[in-house]
C-alpha cells in the first residue's frame, strides 16, 4: 500500500471535475459519496451464502442416501461435513457486520465538515484540515487480486467527548481516513484520481451548480452497490436480452448473449441466496447520521436510500 498526499483544501487539482459510481446524491448542501466497503462485502457475502446452500443441499443428499446402511455408533461422522458450513458462515457475519456498520460518505458544505459512521462511532472531519491523496493497494476484491488505485482523505477524529477516544483517535490517523473510488480505479494514472477530488472540491467551495452531471453508473456494479436485488431485480439483470436496465448495453451485448444464457441459473440461484440470507438476517446498510444534515431545511428522508430496509 502506498501513499501519496497531494491536495489540501485549498489545492486546485489539474483535472475537470468528474464523478461517477460514487456519486448517489446531493442538494444544495450535502453530497453523498459511496463507501466501497460494503459493495465489496455485499459480493462476498453473496458468494458465501451460494456456497453453504449448496453444502447444506449436498449434505441433506448425502445424509439421506446413507443413513439406513450407517451403523449407529458412528452417525456422528455424518455430520462432520457440517463444519465446513459453519466455517463459512463466519465469514458470512463479518461481511454483513461491514455491510451493517459502515456509512455512506457525507460532504456538508453548511459546516465544512465530512461525516462518517463506523459502527457506533461518529467521524466527523473538518474540511479545511483535510488532507488528501492518491493511495494505490493490492488486494483481493472479491473476484481476483488486482491493484486499485482510490482518493484517500484524512481529516477525523472520533465524535466521543472521552480522552481516551481521542487518543486512539490521534494515534490511529489511518484508521479514520476514508478511501472514495478513482473514476478508473484499475487505472493507476493519477488524472482518474484528481478529477474526483476536484469534483468534491468544487462542490464544498461553490455548491452543486457549476460541476457536471455524474457519468452513468457502471451496469456491472449495480447488484453489490444495491447491496442486495429482490428476485425480480435479480431477473431483469441477469436475463441474456436487454429489460431496459440503464447502461445494460455495458454488458449485454449481443455477442455474449450464448454467455449470458450460460450464466444464468447460477448469477439467479446466488442472487436469491444473498437475497434470502437479507430477509432472515435482517441485513440493512448502516444508517445515515443525522448530523451529517447540519443546516438543512429538511431531514434526511432525501437521502435515506441508503438506510432503507433490503427486500421485495
């Protein structure tokens, strides 16, 4: 991992304003930024609820085919495999533990102030201190290993009037940094990475109505950053023919429709069991602080998409 601190707030970055996936709204005082940690363990947790349906299918089988002809002391070896289940869910839990207390990014131009929640801890960071720069990680995604480049701001401190949360606030500076996605974050030329910290710039100087409208979203992207689809969301997505999704031609084009019709009982089949696991487990995004709506007229009912309740 690398780090290169570049801007402050009062840096012009060399680029033209730009955003992308990360926008997912604004008005006139308040931008919302996409936290990409739970896309990615939304994707995870999708593939480790696919994988213990399919143990526990194949275990009931196998349970059921040899339980007659298995002598009664040695049952319990049956039930050996159910381990491996157990060890996934683990897994599981921590994904849904990211998914539930991780916030959304909040820019509050009426305050100066960026706000972040993480877990039951309230990161309030003060624009004009902030510090900004281009970090470049390996890691794993969730699909392969790959080196991703994202803008990286550190301007917080812990919300807790204790001492001692202010010390471990001081002393794990990275630990309150924020990481916001290059507009090409596979990309590791640095332009992809300015013209999303212009675009924040801008807006926390000047308000929404100079800066550009947000490019459209990646169609690929659309089932994690949902955080969970329902299972006519999932269908419309994963049909080998265009539904009219918005920017599906990204994806479905028609020489990969043989590919597509390959693909998908299983893209519905894992789908269904993230969304399943959603509904049993209650799983939510974290709630959007309050505070983080300082000086508007309204709520955060606006904004309050990103605490919605997942399912039909």
């Amino acid at each position: 991992m690398t780090i290169s601190w570049t801007w402050t707030a009062k840096d012009k970055a060399e680029a033209v304003p730009s955003i992308g996936d990360q926008y997912i709204s604004m008005d006139g005082n308040v931008l919302c930024l996409r936290n990409p940690m739970p896309a990615d363990s939304a994707f995870m947790a999708k593939m480790f609820s696919a994988t213990i349906v399919i143990t526990l299918l194949l275990w009931v089988w196998m349970f059921c085919a040899v339980i007659n002809d298995t002598p009664s002391a040695e049952v319990w070896v049956l039930f050996i495999p159910l381990l491996m289940p157990l060890g996934v869910s683990l897994f599981l839990f921590y994904r849904i533990h990211l998914i539930s207390s991780q916030s959304n990014f909040y820019f509050n131009r009426h305050t100066q102030k960026i706000y972040y929640l993480k877990g039951k801890t309230l990161l309030v960071g003060d624009w004009g201190n902030v510090n900004a720069g281009i970090i470049g990680r390996t890691e794993f995604s969730g699909r392969s290993f790959s080196s991703t480049t994202s803008l990286i701001l550190n301007a917080f401190d812990s919300h807790q009037d204790s001492l001692q949360a202010r010390q471990n606030a001081k002393s794990w500076a990275p630990t309150y940094s924020i990481c916001i996605d290059s507009n090409e974050p596979s990309d590791p030329r640095p332009i992809f990475v300015a013209q999303v910290w212009e675009y924040i710039r801008q807006f926390m100087a000047h308000g929404p109505d100079t800066l550009p409208v947000p490019e459209e979203p990646h169609w690929w992207s659309v089932p994690h950053n949902a955080i969970c689809l329902t299972p006519r969301q999932a269908l419309c997505h994963y049909v080998p023919w265009r539904t009219g999704e918005p920017g599906e031609e990204q994806g479905k084009k028609w020489w990969l429709m043989p590919l597509w019709l390959v693909f998908f009982p299983y893209n519905v089949f894992v789908a269904l069991c993230w969304w399943m696991t959603c509904r049993l487990l209650r799983v939510r995004p974290a709630a959007v602080p309050q505070q983080a709506f300082e000086g508007e007229p309204g709520t955060a009912a606006a904004m309050d998409l990103t605490a919605r309740t997942l399912g039909p």
